[in-house]
C-alpha cells in the first residue's frame, strides 16, 4: 500500500467529571495509570507504533499540565522530520471570535486550517481517555480497501452493555447501515470505540456544514455520523477484538488496573513489539522491606512497600507502611499507606496521605472507594 498521508486528531479537552477529585486540577487523559503511565500514553503509543507521525492534540480544559507534556514529541518517537505532536487549544479567530470547543467534531471544525495546512488525505479521531493497543495502519487499509467515507473502530459487547453505547448496525458486508445511542432494544452488540477514519475531503464540507447549523450538538455521534448516514455516504465498521476499556469512570479506572494482574492480560505493557511509551520519570528502584508481604501485585519503581499488598497495583512514588494492608486497591503517585493502615477496594489519589491504623474500604462493596485528600480530611474531623 503506498504512503497515506494521515492525520491524527487526539480529542483531550474533556473535563472528566466522572473522576472526580482526579481531574479538579488536571485533565482527564493525564491521569496516572498502570504505574508510571498516563492515559494519554496510549493513543499517543499507538499512533507512534502505527508510523502516524503528525498528530494534533486538542486541549481544553487544564491545559498547561497536558500540553507541555504531549508537545515533548520525542518521548513517543514522534518528532520525525515533517512530523510531531501539535497541541492545539480553542483560539481567537477572526469570523468565530473566543470560545471554547462546543462539541466533539466543533474541535476539528476549528482546527480545519490545521489540517489543509498539514495536506491531510484522511483524518484518524480519537478519543484521549482510552486505554488500549491499536493498529491504525490496519484500520486505514481497510478504510482504502472498502473505499469508504468514514470507517468507524468497533468492538463486540455484551447485550447489556450494548444499552449504554453507541452502537453500529451493519450489513454482511460490514456497511454501517444504523446508528443507534443507547438503545433501550439493540439490535446488534457492535459498540462504537471512539475511534474514526474519515477522508477528509468528505468530512471537511460536512463540518463546514455543521458549523452553519445553530440546532447542531456539533457531536461525531450526534451529528456528523447520521449526516453521512442520511446522504448515503459509506460508513464501514472496523472489528476490533483486542484489549479495550474507556477509563471514564473511578470503577473503569480501577479495573482497567486491575486486568494488569491477571494471566495473559490483552493489555500486556511488557510486549516489546507495541511499547507503550511514557515520559522518563528518573525514580529509584523500588525497595521491598524485610517484613513486606507481596502477593500478585504490579510495584512501580521508586516505590517502598513495607507492609502486605495484595492484588493491588502500587504507583511511582507510593509509600506503604509497615504493618499495612492493601489488597485489591490502586495506589496512585506519591500516595503514602500509614503503618497498620488497612484498604480493600480504594483507589488512593496522587499525594494523599492515609493516616497510620485508618480502615477504609469493603471487601464486598459494589463500588469502589476514591480515597482523596477530601475524604481523609472529612475522615480527621469526624475522629475528633
């Protein structure tokens, strides 16, 4: 196949709700996971493994953390000659005058210059708060091979989750023929992964079009995918069958570092063939006490464990005490785990402190406990 000149379009500007006293100071795709990583590593990894080398990064909300660490183009091998990560936030313009992004596809609206100026043949959209290995040379290929407008990246649910996302319903061939949001009834459990190939010739005259219309959500789902729907453009689904979880949530987020532990995880962050790149955080060896309990965990370096950790997955920085109990818990950066402390089903926040012989957490609990600098504040005053 000859060389496409393909443009990535990383959506980052989410606020992330979701995560709560995770993002209050930053974005959502720089939050730690798995370690030593953050979720922005993964996108950024698979268009550096899939020689996309000129990728925009679409900032918005807290922005400074986030930009300054995407435009290091060479922690991902993308500062290519002609190549690079571009970090983009909303900008002042002479016919829109200041505003933020309105929607998903408003974000590559406003970046078309962008995008004529880099001479895209097909724009590849993603999402910045996915934690998955893709190959989008792959999915370009079929994109070229089925010459269709838009390829959309889908992965089979369960009909139960297929209630709460977006789903494609296809032909025999793969044709997208249906679009349907959170249906009450699916018909089919292909759910969209966030993951776009458009040529851009086509998707330039519908954003333009788009952005004319004042009644637009200017949404990929709402909006742009039943418009080429509606005109009978081609839209073809990509199957997808590997490692895939949207970390929108504190649940999605701890599981996604919990499939860290289990045998043959599709994740594997040890695969030398798709590395996944992060900045170099220069920290020590992790140290393991002479009374330290380890049993099936994932410890960072420059971490200390001095107590029992089970089934958990300790970050950078983490500190645990002597005679403390974490099992089936996150510890994220810097987070210190005081002596006797005991966790069952928290993921701590970056830098929180847990107080020596604090108890938080239930083995059977449904949900998982966010353990912030909050929490352990309100925890101190009621003890008073």
């Amino acid at each position: 196949m000859k060389k496409n000149n393909m443009v990535a379009m990383l959506l980052a500007g989410g606020r992330g709700s979701r995560l709560f006293d995770l993002t209050k100071t930053i974005a959502k795709p720089a939050v730690h996971f798995g370690g030593k990583y953050r979720i922005v590593d993964f996108p950024l990894s698979n268009c550096a493994n899939s020689h996309i080398s000129k990728v925009g990064v679409l900032v918005q909300y807290e922005s400074v953390l986030l930009g300054s660490y995407t435009s290091r183009s060479s922690t991902w091998g993308l500062d290519s000659k002609g190549g690079g990560v571009y970090v983009i936030a909303p900008r002042e313009k002479d016919e829109t005058g200041l505003g933020l992004y309105r929607g998903t596809a408003d974000a590559i609206t406003q970046n078309i210059d962008f995008l004529d100026q880099e001479d895209a043949e097909y724009v590849l959209v993603l999402s910045g708060d996915h934690i998955y290995k893709m190959n989008y040379e792959k999915m370009l290929r079929k994109h070229i091979e089925a010459k269709a407008e838009a390829t959309i990246a889908v992965q089979e649910v369960t009909m139960k989750e297929a209630t709460r996302m977006g789903i494609m319903n296809v032909d025999k061939t793969d044709r997208i023929v249906e679009f349907e949001e959170k249906p009450a009834h699916p018909k089919s459990n292909l759910a969209s992964m966030g993951v776009y190939i458009f040529s851009y010739k086509a998707l330039r005259k519908y954003l333009k079009e788009d952005a004319k219309d004042e009644t637009s959500a200017h949404d990929f789902g709402k909006n742009i995918i039943p418009a080429y729907l509606k005109n009978h453009l081609k839209l073809q689904a990509y199957r997808f069958s590997g490692y895939w979880k949207d970390v929108g949530t504190i649940d999605s987020l701890w599981e996604a570092n919990m499939d860290l532990l289990e045998d043959n995880n599709q994740l594997d962050l040890f695969d030398p063939s798709w590395k996944i790149y992060t900045e170099d955080i220069s920290a020590v060896p992790q140290i393991i006490g002479p009374n330290a309990k380890v049993e099936n965990a994932f410890i960072t370096q420059g971490s200390i464990v001095n107590g029992a950790v089970k089934h958990s997955v300790i970050f950078s920085g983490a500190k645990v005490g002597e005679g403390a109990k974490v099992e089936d818990s996150v510890v994220m950066n810097n987070a210190v785990i005081g002596k006797g402390a005991k966790l069952t089903r928290c993921l701590v926040a970056d830098d929180v402190k847990v107080p020596d012989n604090m108890v938080l957490g239930k083995k059977n609990s449904k949900e998982i406990l966010l353990v912030s600098k909050q929490l352990i504040a309100k925890a101190g005053e009621e003890n008073e």
